[in-house]
C-alpha cells in the first residue's frame, strides 16, 4: 500500500482552553511518530507534490485563506489563542495559532492532493498521515485543531477528475462538522459519520441522526451518533449500516476521515474500541474492493495510535485471512 506522510514537525501547538482550563495541546507529531514508522517498514511511500492554491479555493474562500495566513504571520512572537471568535474565525478556545499554522495546514493539504491524485492515476489504497487534521473546519471558519478541511479538499479534487460519486466515511471519535457543512447540499458527495453523541461531545453543534441533507443533498448525509463508553458491541453495528450504504450508493472512491481516537485508551475520545477492533475496521473496509483514500483526522496516544494503525492496515500488507 501506497502512503503519503507529512507531519509538520516544526508546527507544535502548546496549549488550548478547555473547560475554562488553559491545558497541554495534544495535537502533535508526537503523536503520528510511530505510525509514520511502521508505514515506512511496510508500505511504499510517495514524494509530497505541491499543488496551486485555487484547489483550496474550491473549498474555502481566498479571504479565509488569506486570514488563515495573517493570522499565523501576526504569531510570529506568541502562540496565538482565540479571544473573539467571529473576528478570529476560529469556533473554539482550543485551536491555538503559531507563526507555523499556515504553512503547516497548507503542507497537509498538499499531501492529502498528493495521495488523492496518486489513487485517480491508479486505483490503488492510499494512507495520507499528515496534521493538523481538517474535518472540523467549514468553508470559512477553523476549529477543533483543524484549519482547511483535508478530506473535503480531496473530495471534491477527486470528483472534478473523474466526475463520479464520491463517499465519505468519518470514523474519528468527533463527528466531522465541517465536512458535513460542505456537502450538505451537493448529492455527488456522500458523508457518513460514526462518532460520540453530540449531546455529550465536541463538536455539540451537529452529528445528529435527523441531519440528512438539505436541497439536493438531502438524502446523502448519514449520521450514527453514540453513546460514551460504546464498545465494539454497539459500534459494530453502526459500522455495518455505513457499510451497507457505501454499498448500495457503489461510489467511485472512498475516502476515510480516519481518527483513532476511537481507541479505548486515547485521552480525548470515549469509546472502547480495542485495538483488535481497528483489524476488524480495515477488514470490512478493504472488503468493499472500492479504491480508498485514508485521511489522518485524531488520535492523541502515540501507542494507542500505532496499536489501532498497524492493526487496521495489516489488512493491506497481504491478502489476510481473518480467521488465521
């Protein structure tokens, strides 16, 4: 399997407000370090490309990437938090900004281009491991550690080229926001998201079950909230109605939002999946036989990370039996 990495290391985010608590930022390299690792041992890696910055236009106004860029010049001196979010731009206290932001976000979304490009010319898998993750961030407005939306970038890249529908599976532990926003009203790009309620977690504002689509979209959005503590019983189960739809609707490609801070011993998120789960996760998924684009969202244990990475994609080294 092919993988595209690009972790950012000199974009370190140091603190966050949580719970009216300014706390440690666990968003980052750190946290990728030994899955990138474990890639670099099994699969075959590919060279970061640059893109043209009017891919990101597609997704997100000049004015917020250009906002996005003078806001990480202005923090040159100082980790920047959020003080006034309508004029920030930024929906919450806990995505600080730091002189590396930009160029850091805009390095994730030239991997993301970079592996959404390599699966058009091949159809083969491929895994983009980079941060920030993106599936927090609408059109114009950044969040949730996320500042330009990398899964919807690639989506909608992906379906100007080949101009076939597009899916999106969403397994981080935070439903996706911002990627729902994006496609809510287009029918050529499906999401489904499997993630805490969000009547208990960030992001709270959406990934309720009633949220179907609007307009032409309506119909095409697909949201399977539960509930904290959730075990591999309930999530399955979730997981296997995703499955069934991604099925019927027979997209071109897939691309996966992919978190794992699912995992029963990450900080952040609340279910208990096992890291004999995520074997399971990368076995249906690969059972699709659809060309698939994994995109790195959380996940903010570096062991459970590598537990929960080198389980799911063990299934893309070889041809596995699952009964072995």
């Amino acid at each position: 399997m092919k993988f595209v990495s690009q972790l950012n290391e000199d974009y370190i985010p140091t603190l966050e407000i949580d719970k009216g608590k300014i706390v440690k930022n666990p968003e980052t390299p750190e946290r990728l370090k030994k899955v990138l690792k474990y890639f670099e041992t099994f699969h075959e890696r590919l060279e970061v490309k640059n893109y043209p910055l009017n891919l990101l236009f597609h997704v997100h106004p000049k004015w917020y990437v250009q906002h996005i860029k003078e806001l990480s010049e202005k923090s040159k001196d100082n980790e920047y938090l959020p003080e006034v979010f309508l004029k920030d731009r930024i929906f919450d206290s806990g995505t600080p900004v730091t002189f590396q932001t930009y160029n850091a976000a805009l390095s994730a979304v030239n991997a993301t281009l970079t592996g959404a490009e390599e699966i058009v010319k091949t159809k083969e898998n491929v895994y983009v491991i980079t941060r920030p993750p993106g599936h927090h961030a609408t059109t114009d407005f950044a969040g949730g550690y996320c500042f330009f939306n990398n899964a919807a970038i690639a989506s909608t890249f992906l379906y100007s080229q080949i101009k076939e529908k597009i899916c999106i599976l969403d397994i981080d532990f935070h439903h996706g926001n911002g990627t729902q926003s994006i496609f809510y009203e287009n029918p050529e790009i499906v999401y489904i998201s499997i993630h805490g309620t969000p009547e208990h977690y960030f992001p709270w504002i959406s990934g309720y079950k009633d949220e179907i689509g609007e307009g032409k979209g309506k119909g095409t959005n697909f949201n399977f909230p539960l509930s904290g503590k959730s075990s591999w019983n309930e999530y399955s189960i979730a997981f296997e109605k995703a499955l069934d739809i991604i099925t019927k609707i027979s997209p071109a490609i897939l691309v996966v939002s992919l978190g794992y801070d699912t995992h029963i011993d990450d900080p952040i998120g609340d279910f208990k999946l096992e890291s004999r789960d995520f074997f399971q996760i990368g076995y249906e998924i690969k059972n699709l036989k659809i060309p698939t684009l994994f995109i790195q969202e959380g996940g903010y244990n570096k062991e459970s990370n590598f537990e929960a990475a080198s389980n799911l994609f063990k299934n893309f080294e070889k041809e596995v039996n699952l009964y072995a």
